[in-house]
C-alpha cells in the first residue's frame, strides 16, 4: 500500500496516500484494533455540520478568515452531499471523548478545504474556538434529534394510521376480552386494537417531550465547561446559525458543566425509547398470540404469509415480524441499560463513556424506525380478521356471566360458572339447571354488545 507521511504532535506517521484523513486519526486507526463498529453515520453527519456552523460563527464573529470559513463550509457541505463516510475509518471503541473521531472530522475537512494558495489547519482553523469536549456532546444530540424527528416519529405515526384504519373496519367485531392469558369480559377486536395505537401516541408524546433536553446543546463549553479561547458571541453565532440551517430550535445548555459532565438529556430519550420498545413488544406478543395456531391456537387473526416458516415442517408460516419487532425491543431495552450505566460514570468535568452512548442511543433509534416500518407494511397492513373464530370463542366463554352479577350477585354468578366448566355444559345451561335465572331473563341480561363499553357501568 502506498502511503504519505504526515505530522502531528507525536512526530511523523505513515496515512494511506490516497486517504484524507491525517495523522491523528491515524494513530487511533493503528491503536484501536477492537471489533468493527465504526462510528455511526448519524453520528458523522452532525459532527461534519457542527464544523460547518462553527466555522460561520467563527467568521461572523470575526475571528476566521472569511477565505477559510467559506472554504471549511464547502467542504463540509461536499461531505453532507456525497456521504464519504469510508473516510472516517475509527472504531467506537476509541478515546472516551470522542477527541479522534473528531480530530478525524478535522483532518478530512482541512484536507478537502485547503487549496493551492490555502492552507486550512485542523487544528488551528477548523477546531477554532471548540473542544472535542463540547464538539462531541453536541453533535450526539443533533444527530439523536434528527433521528427521531425525520425518521422514528414518521415511522410511528405511519403505524399509528395502520392501526386507525384497522380500528375502523372492526368496530362492530366483537370477541373475548383476556386478562392474566384467561377469558375475560368482552371487547371489540377496535377496542383492542386502540390500546395498541394509543401506547404508540403516548410513545410518541414522550419522545418529542424528551427532545426538549436534547436539543440544549454544550458548544461553547470547550475544554473544561469554562469556555475556554470561545466567546460567548461564538456559542449565540453557532446556535442563530445551527438554527437557520435546519430549522429546529437548538439552546445553548446554560451550564456548560453539567453539558460536559453529564449525559442526563440522552438517558431522558432512551427512556422514551425503552418505553416505545416495551410497547412494541406488548403489541407483537398481543398479535402472534391472536394469530397463534392456525388451527390449535387461538387463530383469531391470520397474518400474511411472507415467507415459508421452518425448512422441514412444508406449509408452516411463522409470525416473523412480530419475532423481528420483539428482538428489536430486547435490543433497544439492553441499549438503555448500557446508556444508563454510561452516563453514572461522569467524573468530575468529563464524562468518557460517550462513543458506547452515541453508539447505542442511534442504533436504538434506527432499529426502532426500521422495525416499525417493516411491520406496519409486512405485518398490519395485511392482517385479517378471522370473525367466525372470534364469535365461536366468545360464545363458549364463562365469564359472559359477568352479565348476571347485578341481578342475581357475584356468589351465584360463580357458581354458574364453575358448574358449566366442571360438567363442560354451557353457560346457560348451567344457569338454567341451577334455576337462578328464567330462560328470558339470561337471553335479555347476557348480551355480549351491551357488554363493551356504552353499558358499561351496568355490568361492573
């Protein structure tokens, strides 16, 4: 391989000859030989865009070249467009900080930036009036920002319509209600279903709650929190002109201490994704247990048939995306737990665990969007509703004498029960036999549609 020496600090380092990143970057290549996760693109994409917006408010503070902040802002900009992440190599198992993986952006956009008659340093222009300190955080909360507004909130509001439409075309199916997995009083197939489509309205409530903390952001905190060769005129010119460029309103973080140190805003998101995630798993549990079967289950639904499901048993079909969604979950629960230990290890004005956070927080997200798509269109969408099934199940209930409890009492009600279930005669038989109700009386109390929800209070 042909290489080209260049020079940082340390001394001179054999780089790739065609590569653009440097010498530090480098170095953590040659020293970080620890598995393959590289840095996310997310991730990258906002740490390119926080050297773009700082290299406008270093000009319109006046302290860099108008020449090289335009030159550091069309090279950012050639990175955005044209996604060449191969040239940011580095592992998140890295440097705590994140110090080389932004040394990386530096290196790659002075490369790109610097022209016969410019010399653009990573250091002293590029890096100008930040710290990797600061850099990191902060573009770890527009990069968790962006993700959840463009791509998880879309993808939860498709779903949410699914299920809408779902809801309205099964609002006169009535079926069994279930509770601790045994019969419980009736529902409508839409009432069940508008718990699943109100947990993720919830969700997403929650997740745009949390953005308010992640969208305070610690530049302008540099080193230590005490903002350090930054002005305050550069943190106001980097916030007006973040702002501008994507139209969301980023803060500065008042304490730039607690910005640095502490990881609280991101373990508040991951929560809300922990929260989605458990939702989701609730749901996909729900729906392969009411398509379980198709025959010795309870086979109250059927779910599309996208692939075949075992490689021995010929016609079986499994519910895969009800599996996908629910390894999703446990992935997203594991992340959240490895986010939170993260961020309890701050010490003092630092805290170094913020690639594994990075990492972790944007893997969750994209799992989750992609999850959420996947099933609202190879699941949901195509999801039918076996009727007859549900209306022999909800015939042969016993707990439909819930019915009779405010005219002949809770003690006679579960006697009914109990005798239908030991003797395997229905319900108003054993009513009947026992003599506690008129053959009128049961066909004018037990009724399954004055048992979910208009009359409710009757029967509770």
């Amino acid at each position: 391989m042909k290489t080209r020496t260049e020079y940082d600090s340390m001394g001179p380092i054999e780089v790739p000859k065609e590569a653009w990143w440097g010498a530090q970057t480098e170095r953590s290549r040659q020293n970080f030989k620890i598995g393959g996760e590289k840095m996310p693109p997310e991730l990258l994409r906002a740490l390119v865009l926080v050297k773009k917006m700082a290299a406008v408010a270093n000009q319109r503070t006046g302290k860099l070249a108008a020449e090289k902040a335009l030159a550091i802002q069309y090279a950012a900009d050639l990175l955005l467009k044209g996604e060449n992440w191969d040239e940011f190599p580095l592992v998140v198992w890295q440097t705590g900080s994140g110090t080389q993986s932004n040394m990386n952006a530096n290196e790659v956009i002075a490369h790109l930036a610097s022209q016969k008659d410019l010399t653009v340093h990573p250091n002293d222009d590029v890096n100008m009036s930040q710290s990797s300190n600061d850099v990191f955080p902060t573009a770890l909360h527009i990069a968790g920002t962006f993700a959840i507004e463009r791509t998880l909130l879309p993808a939860i509001h498709e779903m949410v319509s699914v299920l809408k439409e779902l809801e309205e075309k099964n609002q006169h199916v009535i079926k069994i209600g279930r509770t601790h997995l045994q019969d419980a009083t009736p529902v409508t197939f839409a009432q069940e279903v508008s718990g699943w489509r109100s947990s993720l309205e919830h969700n997403a409530t929650m997740l745009a709650n949390s953005l308010t903390e992640l969208r305070q952001l610690a530049i302008g905190g540099t080193a230590v929190g005490t903002g350090l060769n930054a002005s305050k005129a550069y943190e106001r010119a980097f916030i007006e002109a973040l702002n501008e460029e994507t139209g969301i309103q980023f803060s500065g973080e008042t304490n730039k201490f607690h910005a640095l140190a502490n990881r609280d805003a991101v373990v508040y998101v991951s929560g809300a994704l922990k929260a989605l995630a458990a939702n989701c798993m609730k749901m996909a549990n729900d729906i392969r247990w009411l398509a379980s079967g198709p025959r010795s289950g309870l086979g109250e639904i059927t779910l599309p048939a996208n692939e075949p499901g075992s490689s021995i048993m010929p016609g079986k079909v499994n519910p895969t995306q009800c599996e996908a969604l629910a390894m999703v979950a446990v992935q997203v629960m594991g992340n959240d737990t490895a986010i939170g230990i993260a961020a309890s290890q701050g010490n003092f004005e630092l805290n170094v665990y913020l690639p594994l956070i990075a990492f972790d927080l944007l893997q969750s997200i994209r799992l989750l969007t992609d999850a959420l798509h996947s099933f609202s269109d190879k699941c949901l969408k195509g999801l039918v509703v076996n009727e007859d099934r549900m209306a022999d199940l909800l015939e042969q209930s016993l707990m439909l004498v819930t019915a009779l409890n405010t005219h002949i009492g809770y003690d006679k009600g579960a006697e009914i029960a109990k005798k239908a279930f030991n003797e395997g005669t229905t319900l108003k038989d054993s009513a009947l036999s026992l003599g506690y109700v008129t053959e009128e009386e049961y066909e004018n109390w037990v009724r399954p549609e004055k048992m979910i929800g208009e009359n409710v209070d009757d029967y509770l």
